[in-house]
C-alpha cells in the first residue's frame, strides 16, 4: 500500500545482528527518540529539554514504529539530528544518564516488564541532517554494552551429561555507568564499587551476562560456577 503523506516523521528502525533477544525487536518494544533543529546550517546541542522532540516514545507494533504523540516534519527546519535509544526510560540527564545492568539476568519478562537480561542491553542509534524529503528516518541501531558469554564444555575424561542445575556468577565488574545520548559514549561509574552479576542460562552448557564496558581486574576472580546435584 501507498504510504500516506501527512507529514508524519516515520522511522525505519533497524536492531543490531545480536540484540539480546538475538532475533529482533518484538512486538511492544519501545524507544526514546530526541530530535533537534539547525539554525542558520548549524545543529542545536541536544538538551535534556528544549529540543524540537523530548524523549518521544515510539512503539513497535510487530510491523512498524509508531510515536505517540506523533511527530510532524516542520517546514520551518530545513535539517534535524535524531538520536534514538532503547529501552525507553525517563532520563534524568542527556550528558551523564545513569545507567544499570541487573545483578539477576535469570529474572524472567513479565507482561509489564521486560527480562533482566534484555533490560540490561541498551541500544543506541543516531541519524544527523536529516531532510523532510528523505523518506523514513533510518535509525540503525548498535549495541553500547558489553556481553560475557560462558561456554562450559566436557574434557576429555568427562563421562556423563553437563549437569543442568548450576549457577555461573561474573564477580568483581562494576554495574552502573554513565551514558551520553549525544554521542552513544558508555563510560563506568567511577565512583560505584564492584559487584557481582548472576548470568542467564542458555542451556545447560551456556550461561551469559551483559556488563559494562570496562577494563577487569584480573588478579581477582571472574567467573564462579557452581554446580548442584
């Protein structure tokens, strides 16, 4: 079918390769878009208020995106940048938005709440000078965190199946950071003190976590695995 022109801005969004759901984004799944304006060919910092567009949600219904209010293309600007991420939040601050991957990435998506693990997975994607006669705002988006993945595999004396009933913790990783929307920048707290993350299972020989971007300590213990009978 034709797309209808009533100057709507619509967004062609496109997920990374290897979002945490390693599929796709799904039905129900929602983004923060700001947008700002130039003024005489010059782009306007983005602001945590003050833009054309502030934090505006836009929906996938499992087809196409939809903003909610919609957002118009206004003849008065002649280009925009558009800078999207996901999950949607209320952010606090565009420059250092705080940021936390979850402790539990076991705890499961609920009908008002998304997984642990996927909660954790920030994606972010930016489109400069952009014009109202380019069709779609494509906004690909990229992963910003980290991904740690535990692959227990048998040695060779090994007899008997992997047990399914165990636990793998990522010890001594700093869980919070800041992030600056402007950019896409993950930087660690600096001032947060090292935790301890519980990773998801896979299946019985697979468990991963999603972490912050950061340099490890390694003389300290990273990976714990233990097994239950």
């Amino acid at each position: 079918p034709e797309t209808v022109d009533d100057g709507a801005m619509r967004f062609n969004v496109e997920y990374p390769a290897t979002k945490a759901t390693e599929t796709a984004f799904e039905a129900g799944d929602k983004i923060g878009v700001y947008i700002t304006g130039y003024k005489d060919n010059i782009p306007m910092a983005l602001q945590l208020g003050g833009n054309y567009k502030n934090n505006n949600p836009v929906t996938f219904d499992g087809t196409s995106w939809t903003a909610d209010p919609v957002i118009y293309w206004d003849e008065t600007i002649a280009k925009y940048d558009v800078y999207a991420y996901y999950p949607f939040m209320i952010p606090e601050s565009v420059d250092e938005l705080p940021f936390s991957v979850a402790l539990d990435q076991r705890v499961a998506e609920t009908a008002d709440a998304l997984s642990a693990y996927e909660a954790s997975d920030f994606l972010y994607a930016v489109k400069k000078g952009v014009t109202s006669d380019g069709g779609e705002v494509r906004l690909p988006f990229k992963h910003k965190m980290s991904k740690l993945t535990v692959n227990i595999i048998k040695g060779e004396d090994f007899e008997g199946d992997i047990l399914e009933d165990m636990t793998v913790y990522i010890h001594s990783t700093v869980a919070d950071c800041l992030i600056d929307l402007s950019t896409g920048d993950v930087i660690k707290d600096p001032y947060a003190s090292v935790k301890t993350i519980t990773a998801r299972k896979i299946d019985a020989g697979t468990h991963t976590a999603i972490i912050v971007p950061q340099m490890l300590v390694n003389k300290k213990p990273l990976v714990e695995i233990i097994f239950r009978n």
